[in-house]
C-alpha cells in the first residue's frame, strides 16, 4: 500500500529536496481511488461515537474519520454484542 504523506525526496540541481506537503497532497488526491468525502455528521450525535473507547485527544481525528467512513461501508466491523 503507498503511504501517501511520507516524504517524498528528489533531486534539484544535485541537491536532495523534499516535496512540499501541497505537493504531496495533490499527487495523492490526483490517483485512481482517491475519493473526496464531505463533511459527516458531527461526533456529538448522540450514540454515534463511542466515547468510552476513545482514551486520549489523539484518538479525537480517527473517531471522525470513522463517521466519515462508517455509513460508506469501509469502517471496522461493529464489536461483538457482550
């Protein structure tokens, strides 16, 4: 699988240079499956996140992209029932 933002180095004029991010991001957006999602319901839907499993504010930005993906059939799987 091609990660998409890692840095990208190249030569100019003899010097190793690295793209810029806007680079990086256009390449990225230009392939086959990239797909643009607009905005998803809000993570302060009621029941639509599961905040107990979300322990730190790092995990804030993958919660989002998971009601982003979740109602397009590409999230994780639903957890068992216990």
């Amino acid at each position: 699988m091609q990660r998409a933002l890692a840095r990208v180095p190249f030569v100019r004029g003899g010097a190793r240079v690295e793209k810029l991010p806007a680079s990086r991001l256009r390449e990225a957006t230009s392939q086959v499956f990239h797909q643009f999602w607009g905005e998803g319901p809000s993570l302060l839907t009621a029941g639509f996140v599961h905040w107990e499993y979300v322990v730190s504010a790092r995990q804030i930005t993958d919660a989002y992209l998971l009601t982003l993906a979740v109602p397009r059939g590409l999230g994780a799987s639903p957890r068992p029932a216990r």
